[in-house]
C-alpha cells in the first residue's frame, strides 16, 4: 500500500489574460476618447444670413491682402512681423482692448497671416474677435 500523502500542486495564477483584458480597456479608451484643445482666443464666428448685425461702435479693423501684408484701420503696416502689427494695433485701439476686432483676409492670403493677425490680437487682450466673410450668391 501506498501511504505517502499526494503531493499537491501548488495553484497557479495565470496573469496573461489579466494583461490581454488591461491593454484592450487601454486601447478602447484611447480611441474613443476625444480631446479639445483650449483656445485662447474667443471667436465670433460670422453667421450665414442675409441680415447685417449692427455692431455697438465701431470696431478696430485688420485687413490682410494676397501677399500677407497687413493694414491696421486702412494704415498699412511697414512689415509684416507680429511686434511690428502688435504696435500698430496697439497704436489704433489705445488702451481699449474691449473694442470688437474684426479681421478681414483675402481669399488667397497665406493661413498664416490670419494666425499673426489673431495671435497678436490675443497677446495684447482683445477678446471680442470677428472674421469678416462673404455670403456665396445663391444659385437659380
């Protein structure tokens, strides 16, 4: 007869399953989570209606032609540098950063002479920003 005691074996926790589980959750939340950047800059986005929004007063006025030069107030700017914008606004507005900016833009104007335009608008506090667009004529 045997009477030696059955050896047991001792359990065994299987962690790969438990790391499959973790890296699915971890790739699940990565692609349906959405993330917002903050913006630092408030726009008014301009409606698309055939009514003209009268504004308060009359706002500061950025025009940027096709070669991306810009005019403060019809003045035109001596180059094209965000300090050298940044004082001519600053020369226009005063000390009155509330006033409504309006930023109007050639159809052809380099993406990145908006984004001076808007970043030197942020840099010195204005926070009432608009776009000036065109309505497209409707078709008969």
């Amino acid at each position: 007869m045997n009477f030696r005691k059955p050896r047991r074996e001792e359990p065994e926790v299987n962690l790969i399953p438990l790391v499959d589980v973790a890296l699915l959750l971890v790739v699940f939340f990565m692609l349906s989570t959405t993330f917002n950047k903050q913006s630092a800059i408030t726009l008014d986005l301009p409606e698309a209606s055939a009514e003209q929004r009268q504004a308060p007063e009359k706002p500061l006025e950025i025009t940027i032609d096709a070669e991306g030069r810009f005019y403060v107030n019809q003045q035109r700017v001596i180059n094209t540098q965000i300090e050298t914008l940044k004082q001519a606004i600053r020369v226009a507005a005063g000390d009155d950063t509330k006033i409504p900016l309006l930023i109007s833009a050639d159809a052809k104007t380099a993406h990145q002479a908006v984004v001076t335009a808007m970043d030197a608008a942020g840099q010195l506090g204005f926070v009432h920003l608009s776009l000036a667009t065109t309505q497209k004529p409707a078709h008969k």
